[in-house]
C-alpha cells in the first residue's frame, strides 16, 4: 500500500474516532436534558464527510488496480458455497 493511502486510511480512523466521541457527548448531554442540536450537526457533517473521504479511497484503490499488469493483480476469493 503506498504511503497515500496510509495517511488517508489514518485520516479516515481520526474522524472515525472524532464521530465517537461527538455520539458519546451527544448521549451524555441527552441524558442531561440538555439540547444537543449543534453536535449533531456536527456528527452530521462528519459523517459526510467520512463517506466523501471513504469514496475517494476507493476511486485511488481502483485506479491503482487498473494500473497493475493482469499478472500482479490479486486473486479475486471464491464466492461463498456451503459444503454440504
């Protein structure tokens, strides 16, 4: 994996962690009975921005698939079958 896409699955793992934190304030300050709107905007916006940064990864990973020789390129898993 090049050094990209390490820093972009780290990019992708802090605003994972920073989505858990946000939902566990937002659990606490529920419980509270305190108004908890604009972390969830917050939460939203991460999230969004998770899926936006989840796409890109894939787009990177694909490009770089399409630039590999046929020869070098990982073997694809069997489907699933049930061994009866």
């Amino acid at each position: 994996m090049s050094a990209g896409l390490k820093q972009i699955d780290l990019d992708i793992a802090e605003v994972e962690r920073c989505i858990v934190a946000k939902n566990e304030t937002i659990i606490a300050g529920l419980t509270k009975g305190r108004d908890t709107i604009d972390e969830e905007g917050e939460v939203d916006f991460m999230n969004r921005t998770l899926q936006e940064m989840q796409v890109a990864r894939r787009k990177i990973v694909s490009g770089l698939r399409a630039l590999m020789p046929a020869k070098k390129r990982p073997r694809k898993a069997p489907p699933f079958s049930a061994v009866g």
